[in-house]
C-alpha cells in the first residue's frame, strides 16, 4: 500500500488576506496555534505563504515596524504544492532535499490540503508503531522442545 498526501494532509488550511497588518496576522496566527498561512490575492488566489521565520527575518530582524507593514510585504511568494495523489515517498524527499517544513496540496487551482513537517513525523511514528507490533507478534516460544 502506497500512502499518499491525501492521506496524510490537514484538509482544513488556515488563510489569510496579503492586505492583513502584519501585526493582526500575528495575532492570529497566535490565537489559531499555528506558525504558518497561506497569503490570498485580491481575488482569493493563492500568492504565498507566511511563516514565523517571515515574522522573525524581515520584520524583527531587521527592526520592522509590525503595525505598518502588510503580510503580502513579508511573505514567500514561491510555495510548493502536490496534488493529492502524490506518493508520500516523494514528499519526503521533496521536504529534506529542499529545506521545507510544508507543501500546500492542490486540485487544479484549488488548495486542498496542507503537509506539515510535523504530519510526516506523525505519519512515521504511526508507521514505527504498526512495524513495531507486528515484530512483537513475531516472537519466538521460550519453552523448550523436548
């Protein structure tokens, strides 16, 4: 059985407007327990991502000022995408090679999904475990034969 990004991904993707303050957006951000949004266009589009290395490199770093900047002034515009029936596998390998901690899942145009970093951990983990009890259920009888 091939797991796919379907399989592993949080269907529900927090957004936000690139026009938001970035300070609002961090507040929100804050109050939803999440590091990361995905930034919209003027007309819904997906335009970027956000992250809390966005907030830290280009706002306090550099001694920006939260209350007069926008989130689309801050945020990365190039944002990696799969579809849904993209092996795990590949996932993976596109997450390490190239340094991300999340991949946006589209159906055509349309955002359905996100892969975090700490969905492949989950993912393994559940993996780990399955593997796990079924070499348990491999042990060997201690009695003796004779």
């Amino acid at each position: 059985m091939v797991l796919l990004a379907r399989d592993i991904m949080e269907p529900k993707v927090l957004t936000v407007d690139g026009e938001m303050g970035v300070r609002d957006c961090a507040q929100y951000l804050t109050g939803q327990h999440k590091g990361y949004a995905v930034v919209l266009g003027p007309h819904g589009e997906v335009v970027g991502i956000v992250t809390e290395w966005d907030f830290l490199s280009k706002v306090m770093a550099v001694g920006g000022d939260p209350a007069a900047l926008h989130v689309r002034d801050i945020a990365t515009p190039i944002l990696r995408s799969c579809t849904p029936e993209t092996p795990a596998e590949d996932l993976v390998e596109t997450m390490a090679t190239e340094g991300i901690r999340r991949i946006v899942v589209r159906s055509g145009p349309q955002v359905v999904g996100i892969i975090t970093s700490r969905d492949v951990l989950v993912m393994f983990r559940q993996y780990i475990d399955k593997l796990s009890a079924q070499i348990a259920g491999y042990h060997s009888d201690p009695t003796p034969l004779g």
